[in-house]
C-alpha cells in the first residue's frame, strides 16, 4: 500500500520539520518512503509544502499526486492543493489559522486548532508539531514512540537544544486527538 | 484633496512577488517613475537580470528582454547598436553584474555603451537561496559563507562600481542606498540623471544601489533597513562617482 | 501648522514589513489584526494626524499606499 | 536499518563525495542544485579540503581543472544552463585525460527554463556537448541511495580511465529524501597518477596540454581517446532490468521517469499486461547490447522520457530495426503519474494488438 | 563567367551574409576563421552596419541576441572552442526563438586542439550542444559557391522558422579559394517581426524571454518548439547525390570529406565498381528520407568522416537496420586523398563481395 | 675570461618560435632566470595561455599545465588551492588576460590568490594575426579596427592592471616595459618581487609587461622597441602600482 | 586532368600572390580551380606557400597531395616540400636564394635566378611574379594574357599602383623561359 | 680603460632583428652577409673594442649571445 500526505504552510510554521519527522519514522519502522520538498519558483516567501510517501514496496513517483491526506497549516495552502486530494481522503486543518473550508464534498475534514493549543500551552513555534502528533494520532501512519525514540538523531546536533519541546508539542498533539476521537 | 502619490503609469497593475521589505519593488518603483517623467515608455527597452528580478518584464509596462545570467550588459550592447535611437537600461543583481558578469559588464562600460546599468547590491545571491556574493561583507554569514566570509579565503567585497569609475568610458556612476525615504529619492534622482545622460548619447551610466534582502539577511525588513545604513553604507560608500557633465 | 493628508493601504497588496511604520513622523500607522489574503497582517492608517508628508509611501515596496493632501 | 539515515539527494551526493576522497570542490549557485555546494561549504572545512564558489561556472570548472592536475579529487555541480557554459572546459578535461566529476542536476529547457525536473539534456550528456571527438562516461542513478552509490564510483571511474565523469540527475533526483546507507569509500587498485604536476622535482618535468600541432600526432591521440571509449563501452554499461522475464513490452527509461514507469509496470502487471522496464543506469555507455539481447524475443520497446526524446536514438540505434519502438514524452517539468504511462502501455498493447 | 571572382571562403561567407541584409556582426578572434571578422570589419564600415569585436565568445553570442531581439539580421562566426562557449547563449536564442546566424569553422578537437580541417564537432552543432530540448538547423556546403548561396538562404529559414541556424564548415571550407558567383539577394516572402523590441510605441508592450514557471505553459512550449523542428525536418533536408542510379555502394559524407569522396567515386569508378555518393547539404534536419528511399535498392553504404564517427548514427538511424553500413574516419587534421577512400571502398568491396 | 651571460638552467635547449624581436621570449628568459635565481624549479608550476606564447611548455624545463583561452587564473587557483606549497604562475596575454579573461583575472586578484600573474602587454592579439585587443591604442590600426580604434566606438584602452591595484586582495601589482636593456633588467626585478611575494605567502602578484609585436605593429624589430617606449609607455605607464611589502 | 601546383616561400616574398594570379587566370579560361593558402601553425613567420589546383572537372581535393609542380623560393620550402612532389613532376627553384638541390632523382630540376632578375631589372620586391612568367612560360597552365588582361580585377582597388610592375615582372620571366627553353 | 669582453653569437638562433646592434655602445656587431637556415642573415660580432656590458645580451630575444668578460 502506498500512502501519500502533503503537509502545507507559510514559509516558517515549520511544517516541513514535521513531515520529515514522518518520513524518519516511517524509514525506522522498516517501510519504503520519500520526502520531498516543494518545489516553488526561485523566489523566497509564500507557501511551503512536502509530500511525504510511505509503501510497503519501492516508491515509484515522489509527487504529490492524489495524496491520501493532506495537512493544512493557512488559507493559501488549502486554496492550492483541496484539489489535489484523492477522493475520499482526509483533510487535517490548523482552524486557529484556516478560515476557509474545502468546498469538496467527497474527503473527510478534521478540524485542529492547533496555533491556538501551541499558544495556550508551549509557544506558537510548535504548532507544526502538535500538528503532528495530532496526525499521527490519528492516522497512525507511524508511532509516535518512533519519532520521540529517535529525536536526537532526526534533530541533530545543531538543533538538538530543541528534542524536549517537541516531544511536548508532538505529545499535546496525541492527547488531543486521543480526546477527540 | 490631491493624490500626491500613486503608482507609476508604466508599471502594471500586478502585485510583487517578492518578499516583505524587499528593495527590488521600490528601485522598480524608482525606475518607473523615472520612465514615466522623461516619457520614454514608447522607446525604452529594459533588460532584467536572471536574478530576484527575472520577472521584471512581469510588471513594467514597456518592451522587455529577459538576458543569460551576467549578460545583460551585453544583451543591452547588442539591443544599442542596432538601435542606437532606442534607450537601453538593464537591471542587475550583484551576482549578476560582479560575478559572472563582470567581464561584461566592465567591457560595455570600457566602450562607453550608450546603455543604463541599475545594479542592485543586496550583498547575496537572491533567487538561489542567500549565497556569497561577490559584494558579500567580511564575516556576513550566508548559505556558502557559513562561516562568515573571510578575506584571506574568499577575497574582499568587490566594489565594481568603483572599478567602473575609473574608466573613461562610463559617463554617469553613482552608488546609492534604499536606507531612507530621502535616500530613495536621491536614487531616484540619480536613476534620472543615468538616463538622461544616456539620451544625450554621452555614454555608459550606472546607479549602484544598496538594497536590503530581508530574507537572505534573517532581519525583519525595518532591521534589514537599517542594517543598510549601518553596514552596508560603510563598505559601499554613497555618492557621485563620475559625473562628465558636471566637468564640463 | 501642518498640511493636512489622508493615505490608503491596499489591503491586499499590503505585506506588513511595517517600514511605513518605521517612518512615519506622526505614528498614524499599525499594523492592524486582520489577515489578508496572502497570510499578512496589514497595515492600517490610524488617525487623522498625517501631514501628508508621503515618506510611508515612499518606502513601501508594495506601492500599497497612496496620499493625498488638502490643496 | 540502524545506520540509514534519511538524506537529500544533493546532500547524499556531497557526503559520497566527501567520502570517496574529494578534497576540491569548485562551483557557482544554480537552482535545484544549491544544497549540494551549501553542504559543502560545511563539510569541506571539517574534512580540510578546498570549497571555493567560483565567480562563474566557467571559473569553477577551470579551477576543476587545476585540481585535477595536481592530483587531487575535484568535482563541479550546476543545472543545465551552468552546464553549457561549462562545454568547453568539459572538452578541455576530456582532451586533457583529467579525471573530474561533473554533476548536471537538469531543469527544464532550453533558455531559463524552468526549474521543475526535466531531461532535456541528455543528448548533451551523451555526446559530448563541447567540441571535439571525446564522450564522457553519464551516470543517471533513480534513487538516493544509488546516487550516493555512483557517486563514489564515478570517482573510480574517473581515475580509472583518466577521464571527467558525468552524473546526470532530473531535478527530482537533487530535491527527493530518502532512506540511504553512507557506505566507507572502498579501496580498490587505482593507476598511479603519474601525469600529475606538482613540481619536478626528481623526475624530469611534464607538461599537461590540448594542443597538437602536428597532424598525425593529433589523429593519434583521437584515435587513442577512441580506443578509451571503446574500452569502456565494453566495461561500463550497467543496467536494471525489472519483470523482463516474461515481458512482451519493454518500458525503456532512466533517471525519476524510469521510477514512474517501474509503477507504471506494477500497474500494468495488475491489468494482466506482461510488462517489463529496463533501465539504463550509465546512459554513455549505453546499454546497448542489453537491448540488443532482449530484442531477440521482445518486439516491443516504449521509450519514456521527460523531453520530447533524446535517448529514443541510443534505443533506436541498438535495436538496428529488429523491433519496434514507440516514443512517450512529457517536457516542461512536468512529471507524470504511473497511472498515466500506464495508459499509454495500454493504448499501445491494444493497437500494436501484442498478445497478453 | 565574368561575375565569377576569386574567393576565399570566410570572405564568400561575410559578403554573402552582407547580401543577406546582415547588418551586425559580433565576433571574437579565433583561428581558422578570422578572416571573416576582418572581412566584416571593413565592410560592415561601407554599408552602415555594425561590427563590433565582443570581449569574448559568450558576450558575442549575446549581442546577437540583442540584436536579433532589435528584428535586425544578425550573426556571430567563431571555431570550435568558441562554439562551445556559445552553447548557453544559443539554447536562449532557440528558447526565444530569435533567428540568427553561428558559423562554427571547425578545428581539430577536444580541447584547443589543432587548427587543421575537421569534422568533430557535428554531434555538438546536430545534436544541440547547449541544454534542454532544441535543435537549429545546420548547414554544411561543400564548395566555396554553396557556402555563398547557403549563407544567404540560411538568413531566410533562421527568419521564416525564428530559429537560430548554424553553417558547419570544417576548417578547409574557411582557407580554400574557388570561383564565386556573388549572387543578390532573392527577395522572398518573409513572415512579419511581430515580436521584435523596439519600444512600444502606439502598440501593447511586448517581452522576450525563456523563462516559464508554469508546468503547463513551458511543456506546450516545448511541443510547440518540438512541432517546428518536426515541420523544418519535413521541408529543410537538402542533399547531393552523385552517382547513384546504379550503385552498388553507397558512401556518405559531407563538407571537405565529401568532395574528397566524390573524388573517390570517379576513381572507384574507373576501376569499375559501381559506387555513388550522398552528400547530406543539411545536418539537421538529416536527409533521413533519402537515405531511407536509396537503403530500399541499395544494401551497402560507407560513412566516412574527418573524425572518429559522429555522423554515422543518423545514417544507422536512417537505415534502420535495412542495409549494411561501415565506417572510415580519419581525425585530428588528416585530409586523406581521394585515392585513399578509393583503397577504403576497394576493400569494402571485395570483403562485402558486392557485386560489380 | 669569465662568462657572464648564458640561456637559464630552466630553459629547455630549444629556439624560440617566436617572430625576430618578440619580445615573449625575453619575457620568458627573464622569468626563468628568475626560476633559477629563487632555486624554485621543482616546485613550481607554470600556466601558458591561449596566445603566441601557448607552447612556452616547450621552452621552460619546469612543469606546466595549458588552460583555455582566459582561463590561466582559474586554472591556477585551482592548483593553488589543491597544492598551497607549491609555486604557480600564469602566462597571458592581453587578449587572454584582459577581454575574455577579464573576469578570472579580476577575481583571482580580489581573492588575493597566492599565485603570480606574467601579463604581456603587446596592444594586439598577436596568435590570431593582429586583431584589436582591449590594449590597443587609439587610432591603432589592426585587422579588426582597420580605420584605427575609435574611442566612440571601441572605447578606450583597458587598463585591466590599473584597475586590480585598487583591489584589496592583490599584494604587487606593477607594469614595466622591455624598451631598453635597463627596462628589461628591471622587469626582471619585478617579476622576482612577484614570485617572492608568492613565496611570502602576501596575496595576489601581478607584473604587466609592455611587449613588442614587430609582426603585428608591422615595423622593424627595432622600431617596434622605440614604439613601445614613444607610445606605449604613454598610454600605460610604467612603474609599481601597488606593494603591500612597502607600507609595513 | 587535376594539375596541383605548390608555390612556396618565407612569408613577404609575395608567392601567395603568384598563385592566387594563375588561379583567377585558369578561372578565366573557364577551368575549375582551387587556391588553398598553406595552414600553418597560429605563429607569424616562416615558410608559407599555396597550392593551385587547376582541372577541367569538379575538383575534390584541393590540399596538395602528389603536386605535379613545385614552385620554391628559398631553402626551407625545399627541404618541407620536396618529398610531396609527384613522380616526374617539375620543381622550379629560386636559385638566387635556394643553396640546396632536391636530392630525388625522380623530378625534373627548373632553375631560374629570379632574386637576381629582379635585382637587376625592377627590384627584388617583385622577384615572385618573375618567378610566375617564368613558371607559366614554360608550363602553359594558364596564358600570361590572361593574367596581364585581368590584372586590375586580380589587383583590386587597393593595390591598382602596382599593375604596370606586375605586369612588367610577368614579361620578365617569361623572357626568361623563352631564352632558355 | 673600460673592462674588455667578448661575445659570441649562435648563427642558427638568430633572427637577424638587430636589436643587439642597435644597443651596443661599441658598434661591435653587425648583420653579416652569410644566410642561416631559417633564412636570416644572422649577426656577427667584428670587433674586440667589446666592453663585456652584456647589453645585447639583455635584449637579444633569441638568447644567441653569450657574454664574456676579463676578470
Ligand atoms: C548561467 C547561470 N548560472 C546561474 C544561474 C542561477 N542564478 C540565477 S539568479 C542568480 C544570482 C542571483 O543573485 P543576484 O544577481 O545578486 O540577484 P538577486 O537575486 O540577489 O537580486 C544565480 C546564480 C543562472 N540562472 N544561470
Ligand atoms: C575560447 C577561445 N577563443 C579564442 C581563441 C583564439 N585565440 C587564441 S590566442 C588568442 C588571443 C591572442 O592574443 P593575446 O592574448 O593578446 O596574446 P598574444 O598572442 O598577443 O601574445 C585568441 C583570440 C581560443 N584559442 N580559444
Ligand atoms: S530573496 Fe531577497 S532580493 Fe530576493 S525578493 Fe526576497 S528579499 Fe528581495
Ligand atoms: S510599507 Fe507597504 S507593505 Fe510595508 S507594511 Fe506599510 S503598507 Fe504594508
Ligand atoms: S605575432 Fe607578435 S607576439 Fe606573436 S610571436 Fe610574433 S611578434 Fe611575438
Ligand atoms: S638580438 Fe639576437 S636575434 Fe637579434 S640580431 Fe642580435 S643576435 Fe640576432
């Protein structure tokens, strides 16, 4: 089975840390699995994505063609890919940011307010990664034990000062959707 | 009440793409207005740089031909010459004018093309991500100084415009700075005077202008400002480099 | 005293660098709560203290603002 | 498991190099190859090697020069317009006998293009897109882990033969993550590089040069260059093959298109098609009598490419006329989906009526 | 008879093009060829155009850019290493699709190589040596009345296709003088310069330019660029044919090494075997169909070239399989007799037991 | 009696093939005296240029690595960056240094690479048959600027050595001329300076020679030597532009 | 028939000329020709010559393979040259200048004092197209009329001052095989 | 009394560019009539008035001179 997210944001929100969290996981859990970045225009600012597939069998095309989900951090970003979705996909939304709503009818929605739990709880940096937890919470494309297991290894050493927060923001991410669903 | 200030006629109604407080959008603005007040939109022809500015013919309203990476001067020598009643301006990043383009940008200038150089020194490489650039400062950390840059290893920032003044070909070299709304009117003016010295047929000008990059610099665009002024300024000097109509 | 002006922010085209904040002699512009369309907050003209001067429009590197000013 | 490490193919293809002993690298920024000299502005300081930016491509790939000159292991990175300027020291190298790296990762042409992946230069890859009778050795690896593979190889190579190697990846190659194990350099038995220069001292001086002036001397040394590439075309081509077994229809493609088509195949397979994808790993030297071999029982060749076809002609001057071959294309940047190059296999079988 | 004159090749070239209504030059020194700089030094002065000498190949390349962009005729001339410091400049003047002129007298090569005659350039002039997808159409004339008469029609097809085009002559099409007839100029019917930049007075503004972000726009750029190349490969292959009614062999060649053929021919023939001669004119487009209409009587051809083999693949190509075909090359600046291709064919001949 | 001139030990056993009153091969006899002088022939490695002097491979008994047209100062950083202790010089021309060069050059220079530059002035291409080079003088005539060159329009002389002095990475930068026996001994000093320089680890070298072409100027050898000294030294004049070794 | 012929000499003494003469003349008595001035190295100085090749069909080859005649004004054109002659081929030699003699015995030996005629009568400068008259005195490649009648189309413009002393040598040295032969 | 010297000159490397002569305070050299193998008549040093100052050494581009000098 091949399964295909495109995680989405402003330039900065850091979600692109979160799908390559995703991307460890899935590598450490034995599957086959691709990252790759968008690929805007030369030009800085706006949206940045990345499309995260995980299989059970080598990878053929990286793209983010027809992703089974998608994880949406701003308007913009909803505006660009609601298209995209394969049908009957799910749609993850940051609600404290998205004010728009998918005008599909054949994907299913889930609404996190994610900013708003970062601003009520660690800091808004970390929305990406309540974000995260939220979605693998939900999904259980991965473990969240994988990724919190190897922080130190997909942080590195530079970034390393920062492993406790985002297990924090991953766990608040976990506990909500724990409570949701 | 009277409108004081609204948008050139010359450029189109299209929003930039480039980044908060970026100075590519004012020196367009400044380039525009200078376009506008000599009214040569009907025989001006511009040439962007393959830089943050390659979508330049995007927004002005005027004849434009996109140039390889470093060859605007030449590009705008060949335009010249087979239109010498045209008026040829090229808009250029440090990358482009003081690296890969240096040997043209310094013969056109040696030969005294009756061409418009606005050179836009943002200290980086824009559009490729915020590497070193030929006008980078010591110790200005970017994406392939990520140890600052350093004299003994990647040499001293290249002043090219000051080079340029020493020719004899060029008629109009000036350096500027975005820092301030005074300073951008006293590049504007100088934008002015480039052309017009060009449409006297006196020869080569060029308007260096120091232009903050927000993004590629990691400042908020008011700090990116004012770092214009507190750095950049001391290692560009501003001012007139060569004026020939002032000798006369 | 001083002429008297009014300026208007294009929202959208607004990309809150706040530089006609920064140079603003009589801090008649904020950045506002609203969102816009690209993610920005944009700036806002505050109150009718503006002279006119035109500086914020100036240095606004998105041409978002235009001046007026009585005669 | 333990020590895959999720890499980006720029990154993975600087790490390769570093470890198979590159101590020069020499470039000038270009998207979407940037993250390869921006790693290297780091690493090359931790190892103590040389990473200079150029003032232009064309100053980086002489500086290559010198390097390689004095012995060393030196590489140059851009995106196609970078490695146009770069022909003529490419020709330069080649006439030289200096073994470089050469990495091309493609964006879409001609002009500016566009920077999405695209693999319009393979024809300048393969035939030498300077002046002059040479080729180069062209890698054209499909996944980050061969990347970081071929890398270390092309070094190899490169010495081996005294000649500058390519490594031609589409964009997607550049930008793709993926799980890859950093293997150690291995040592193998490398010629001495007795053609270096780095002062005569106890040995009478050399020289290193491209120009010949007298006539038969010059046909000699192409001859002998031909007599190299010979010798490689019968060493290097290496091949993947994928469900050819059985397979009726070939896929032929390299590089991200070859990954789309290996989904195209398994989609294929599940329609009941009989499928097969050979993909060429070394597009100079070609494949050739791979194809040629297959071309005894398979009649039917798809070539797909992410330009409006280039390597159709090494296919085409394989298989000589012993079987038919279609051509499938998509240029622009534009990366179709398996489903996609699935239907096309579909149309195909159905009008060239190939029996399931 | 008496409008024929002496003339030297380079000068035959420059003056043609003048005739053309060529009215800029930029060029930068690079022997075999600077006679025609020269040429066009003094004469540009006569007829009010523009010579001017670029600080280098690259910066040439784009003047003419500025000047094909201005709707003025426009040309470069250069030799092989100069060439291939054009490639960039020439993958933009495809991707604008600006018409112009790039002569490339071919020298011995890789690298600085030799100055005499050769032929190893054609992959880079055929095959588009820049990146991405292109192809200009190239010119090879054989005698110093054909490069004058090509010169002028190449003007037109660069005009009428809004291609660069390339006239490839190895190194003795540059030196040798024959008599010339320096015919005017035909006017014929020439699509309007509707995209040229000379200020937008009383009309919208226009842009140039060969960047395109969006995937869509740039792949349909490239089917468009790829339907014209499909539309000149139906009308611009041109060829000579000599002797070829009832040969039994069949030599291909082109430029120097086709008149030293020809030559080979007449004495092949004076021993008695049937042996004719196709010289392609066009390089690209490849007198593909000839070839292929000749293969249906003829199963024997010989290529033979002033290199180690580059032409020979589009005869493979052309062939397909349906004849038998060898190859002969002599590189590096050899000119080899005519009585030596003869000894070559002789060979062929009696090794193939061709029938007399 | 005591011999007191003879060829340099670094120079092969081979005639020059160079025009009657080149002055390349006294260039090339002065650098190998200097060779010789600093007991540096087995570590140092010379870079000819596209040029007339292509082959000094063949005359110099030292290792030497050809470089495309231009290209002699990339070439060399890239051996001085792989081979830091080694000593390496390049060899060009005006048309190689200063046209389509210029861009190598003028960053090397500003790097302040550890290399030294032998730069043969002689006002032409002279390989290629006498075309105008960056150097040619006004009103020169040559193959390519038949009516002489016009300022309007070829511009004036490049002065490329000028304009490297005003950089900060060069350490010696000097021009000379080869006019008279007492010019010549005194170039020699110079280009020793530079190569010490080198040695010394200072940055950039660079010793511009002002050199005869009698084939090209088409006069007599000797009359091409009063020229140098009656025009050229006019036009470019001699002397010691820049020497960090000086102001400590 | 394809009669080459090779001329050569050190550069300045004007054999270039001489040939380009004989090819406009064959050109005007309507035979095919070529004219290929030597290809030396880049370097300025020493030996250049050309070769004509004159035939009543399309030439092939115009380099100077097996010339039948070789026509040489000083010392080194001789020592490069004379192993490309054809068997039975003539070789015309500058004697006032040329020392050495072929040492084949299989070409015929043409000796004319052309420096010396030209000392003598109308200066050394044109001792090359004394040479010429000499050369075609006796060969009949092409009719000295020929070359005389189109001396102002073979000068051109530039140098229409030397015509009468071109035509002057040409007279000079077909005296001169006339004498003799 | 100046220091005597001597010079000799290699025939087959000289290029008759006489700029040996045309620096030799002494007029000591001369172009002779004789015809080297390249075909340049070639210098030729005619008198001992040589002070060894090795000025046409200096300039001689062909390295043909040698310099010798008493003491
Ligand atoms: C031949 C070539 N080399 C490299 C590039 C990639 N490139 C595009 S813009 C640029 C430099 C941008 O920097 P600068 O000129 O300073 O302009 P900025 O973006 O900062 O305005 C580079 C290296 C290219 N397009 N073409
Ligand atoms: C890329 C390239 N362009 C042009 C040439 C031809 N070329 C060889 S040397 C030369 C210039 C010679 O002039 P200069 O550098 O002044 O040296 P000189 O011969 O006068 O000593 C040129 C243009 C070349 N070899 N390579
Ligand atoms: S990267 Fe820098 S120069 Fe480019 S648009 Fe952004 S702020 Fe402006
Ligand atoms: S300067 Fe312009 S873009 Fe910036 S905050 Fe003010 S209105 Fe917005
Ligand atoms: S052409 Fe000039 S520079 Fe070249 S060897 Fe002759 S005299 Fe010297
Ligand atoms: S200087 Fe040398 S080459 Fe010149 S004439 Fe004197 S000896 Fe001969």
């Amino acid at each position: 089975m091949l399964i295909k997210t495109v995680m989405s944001g402003i330039g900065g929100q850091g979600i692109l840390f979160s799908g390559l969290c995703m991307a460890w996981a899935a590598m450490y859990e034995g599957h086959f699995v691709t990252y790759l970045p968008s690929y805007g225009a030369e030009m800085r600012g706006g949206v940045t994505s990345c499309t995260i597939a995980i299989s059970d069998e080598e990878i053929a095309s990286p793209i983010p063609s027809a992703p089974d989900y998608l994880v949406l951090m701003d308007n913009l970003s909803l505006a660009r890919l609601q298209s995209q979705c394969a049908s009957g996909g799910e749609v993850f939304i940051n609600t404290s940011i998205v004010s728009d709503r998918p005008i599909r009818g054949d994907i299913e929605l889930v609404e996190i307010p994610v900013t708003d739990l970062a601003e009520s709880s660690i800091g808004v940096r970390y929305a990406n990664m309540i974000m995260l937890g939220a979605f693998i919470g939900r999904t259980h494309l991965v473990k969240a034990s994988t990724i919190i297991g190897n922080m130190d290894k997909i942080l590195g050493k530079e970034k390393a000062r920062f492993k406790d927060k985002n297990i924090e923001a991953i766990n608040i991410g976990l506990e909500y959707t724990s409570k949701e669903t | 009440m009277k409108k004081v200030f609204t948008k050139p006629k010359c450029l189109k109604d299209i929003p930039f793409h480039y980044c908060p407080g970026c100075g590519h959008s004012i020196i367009h603005r400044l380039v525009a207005e200078v376009i506008d007040e000599l009214k040569i939109s009907d025989c001006v022809i511009g040439i962007p740089p393959a830089g943050c500015a390659v979508l330049a013919y995007n927004y002005f309203d005027i004849d434009m031909c996109e140039a390889p990476h470093g060859r605007g001067c030449a590009v705008a020598t060949g335009f010249k010459r087979a239109q010498p009643d045209k008026i040829i301006f090229t808009y250029q990043g440090d990358g482009d004018m003081a690296a890969i383009g240096t040997a043209e940008t310094l013969h056109a200038a040696n030969r005294g093309e009756r061409i418009t150089a606005v050179f836009v020194n943002n200290a980086v490489y824009g559009m490729t991500g915020g590497q070193m650039a030929p006008t980078t400062m010591i110790e200005q950390k970017t994406t392939t100084s990520p140890f600052g840059r350093r004299s003994e290893v990647e040499g001293y920032p290249l002043l090219i415009t000051d080079l340029i003044a020493t020719l004899k070909g060029p008629a109009y070299v000036a350096r500027h700075s975005l820092a301030t709304p005074a300073k951008i009117l006293a590049t504007k003016k100088s934008i002015k005077k480039a052309f017009e010295v060009q449409i006297k047929g006196l020869g080569f000008s060029l308007v260096e202008v120091l232009s903050p990059c927000p993004t590629n610099w990691k400042l908020s665009a008011v700090d990116a400002y004012k770092f214009l002024e507190s750095k950049m300024e001391k290692e560009f000097p501003i001012g007139v480099l060569k004026d020939v109509t002032k000798r006369k | 005293m001083a002429l008297r002006g009014r300026i208007t922010i294009n929202d959208n085209l607004c990309k809150s660098c706040e530089l006609c904040i920064s140079v603003c002699p009589e801090e008649a512009i904020r950045i506002s709560d609203g969102i816009n369309y690209k993610g920005y907050h944009p700036a806002e003209f505050i109150k009718d203290m503006c002279r006119g001067c035109a500086l914020c429009s100036i240095v606004c590197p998105e041409i978002a603002i235009e001046v007026y000013r009585e005669r | 498991m333990k020590d895959k490490v999720l890499m980006k193919g720029t990154d993975a293809l600087a790490e390769a190099a570093i470890q198979a002993g590159c101590r020069c690298y020499f470039g000038y920024p270009i998207t979407p190859q940037n993250e390869l000299p921006e790693y290297m502005a780091r690493r090359m300081a931790e190892v103590g090697g040389v990473f200079l930016q150029g003032e232009s491509e064309i100053a980086s790939i002489n500086m290559v020069l010198g390097a390689a000159a004095s012995g060393v292991r030196a590489m140059t990175s851009s995106s196609s317009p970078g490695i146009s300027l770069k022909q003529e020291g490419i020709s330069f190298l080649a006439a030289m006998e200096l073994p470089a790296l050469i990495v091309n990762i493609m964006r879409g042409g001609p002009g500016l293009g566009k920077i999405a992946p695209n693999q319009g230069d393979y024809y300048q890859a393969t035939r030498g897109g300077g002046h002059g009778d040479y080729r180069t050795p062209v890698f054209a690896p499909a996944s980050i882990q061969e990347l970081y593979d071929i890398t270390m190889y092309a070094f190899d190579v490169a010495d081996i033969y005294r000649t500058p190697v390519m490594i031609l990846g589409d964009g997607m190659m550049g930008q793709i993550v993926e799980p890859t194990i950093c293997r150690k350099r291995q040592k193998i038995d490398l010629p001495p590089k007795d053609y270096i220069l780095d002062g005569a001292r106890k040995r009478p001086s050399r020289i290193i040069r491209s120009l010949i002036l007298d006539t038969l001397e010059m046909e000699e040394h192409n001859w002998k260059l031909k007599r190299k590439y010979d010798l490689m075309r019968g060493k290097l081509p290496q091949h993947e093959e994928f469900m050819m077994a059985d397979a009726k229809l070939i896929i032929v493609a390299y590089g991200t298109a070859a990954r789309i088509a290996k989904g195209a195949v398994k989609r294929a397979r599940r329609e009941g098609l009989a499928v097969g994808l050979l993909r060429p790993i070394t597009l100079w030297p070609f494949p050739t009598q791979a194809i040629q071999e297959i071309a005894k029982k398979v009649k039917h060749f798809l070539v797909f490419e992410m330009s409006t076809g280039q390597m159709i002609d090494d296919v085409l001057l394989a298989l000589g006329g012993k079987a038919e071959c279609e051509f499938y294309g998509r240029p622009g940047g534009v990366v179709p989906t398996p489903m996609e190059i699935t239907r096309i296999v579909g149309r195909y079988w159905v009008q060239k009526e190939i029996l399931g």
